[in-house]
C-alpha cells in the first residue's frame, strides 16, 4: 500500500474544466476533455439500454433508436452483436474478438517504425498482458480481468488520439487534445493499477506476475506524467 499511496500523491494534478470556448478558436485542453466526457456518457448510456433490451439484433436496433443513431433500412447490424444476453461462455468469445486485432503478424513490428517509445511500450506491454490473462475464466463484464484490461486499452486508445502511435501526425496535433489524452491515459492507467488488488484476493496470478505488471504500469504512470509536464511547459 505504501508503493501504491506514494503513485496516487504523484499523479493526482487533475485541472479544473471550463465550460467557456469560443467556436472558431483552437480547442484547448477543457474543451476536449468535455468531448471526451460525452464520449463516456454515450457508451455508459448505450450500456444501459442494452443491458436493458438485451444483447440481440432487436435489443441492438432498439438502444440505438433511442441513442439518436440512424440505421438505413436493410443495414446488417448482426456485426454489432457481442453476445447473446446470459450467455456467460460467449463473453469470452466476445473478448477474443476484440482483442485479437491487437495481435501483431509474425516476426512483424513495421506499424510501430514511426512510433513514440512511449506507445509501442504500452502496446507490448497489453500484448503480454492479454496472452497471459486469455485462459482466465470470465463470467460477467464487472470482472476485474475486464476492469483491469479496459484501463489499457483506455491508455492506448488515448494515447493514439494524442498521436503517440505516429510521431509525424503527434507533432501536427492540438496542444490541448494532447494535453486531455494524455491525462485520460493517466487515469485509465491508475484504474489498472488499483484493480490489481482485486485480482490478487482471487488469486487470479502470481504474486510474482502482479508484481511484474505493477511495476510495468507504475513505469508507464511516470512516463505518461511526465510528458504532461513536458507538454505543460511548452505553452
């Protein structure tokens, strides 16, 4: 707990938002950070109505008529169906088919040439990670494997709109959305990290292994802040 208390008091300088921009000016950091705030209130509210209507094409066309989301007729939307609702094998299935994009063909790293160090690390690191967790036995979206990867894939996500995956496109990129990525990154980081523990009371790993993770993303923590800073200081 000490190690954890010690990252929490390093890494808890989160701005204040503010609600007032003008239009026609360059986004800046608050005003992405509401973009990204409803982002989240939209999968939330998604999530709601299919845990509502079910996880079928009808539960599918239904949450999204009430999301506001057009679906011209005659649109196969039967890509869009994760799994059948109580049906607990299929959540692992649904996973495997998220996840295996992130699968890199063999011998071949070509995609991360022109990557920030910062992005391929993190990429490798939810490599590992996702081959070492692929046989634990997942029975509902609330399970700390689930927690505990989402908070990875939030990281990378955000540090791909940041540009961190390309180093030409990074340096074309908004201040402001670079500055909100990254502190998205941070925190998403902070929610795998404190979801270890919960792993370690199911006994899911080894302590060896949690350990390993711990100071993998403790590691990718320091980084991800201290390009804040870096990023602060260029203003």
């Amino acid at each position: 707990m000490k190690l954890m208390d010690s990252v929490m008091d390093e890494y808890t300088d989160f701005d204040d938002f503010n609600e007032n921009f003008d239009e026609e000016d360059e986004w800046d950091e608050e005003r992405w950070e509401q973009f990204f705030q409803k982002e989240d209130d939209h999968k939330r509210r998604l999530e709601e109505l299919l845990d509502k209507y079910g996880y079928s094409e009808q539960g599918l066309m239904r949450a999204f008529e009430e999301m506001g989301y057009q679906i011209e007729e005659g649109e196969d939307i039967s890509d869009y169906d994760p799994f059948e609702e109580d049906d607990d094998e299929s959540i692992e299935e649904y996973l495997d088919q998220q996840y295996e994009e992130w699968q890199p063909e063999e011998n071949s790293e070509d995609h991360l040439d022109n990557a920030h160090p910062l992005f391929r690390d993190c990429y490798k690191l939810i490599l590992k990670i996702m081959k070492m967790l692929r046989h634990v036995d997942i029975r509902h979206r609330e399970h700390p494997v689930i927690t505990f990867q989402s908070g990875l894939f939030e990281c990378m996500s955000k540090l791909i709109r940041a540009g961190y995956d390309d180093i030409d496109y990074k340096l074309e990129a908004e201040q402001g959305l670079i500055l909100a990525a990254l502190k998205r990154s941070r925190k998403a980081l902070f929610l795998s990290l404190l979801t270890i523990p919960k792993m370690d009371k199911m006994k899911i790993l080894s302590h060896t292994t949690q350990n390993l993770f711990r100071h993998e993303i403790t590691g990718l923590l320091k980084r991800v802040n201290a390009e804040i800073i870096h990023e602060k200081n260029e203003k």
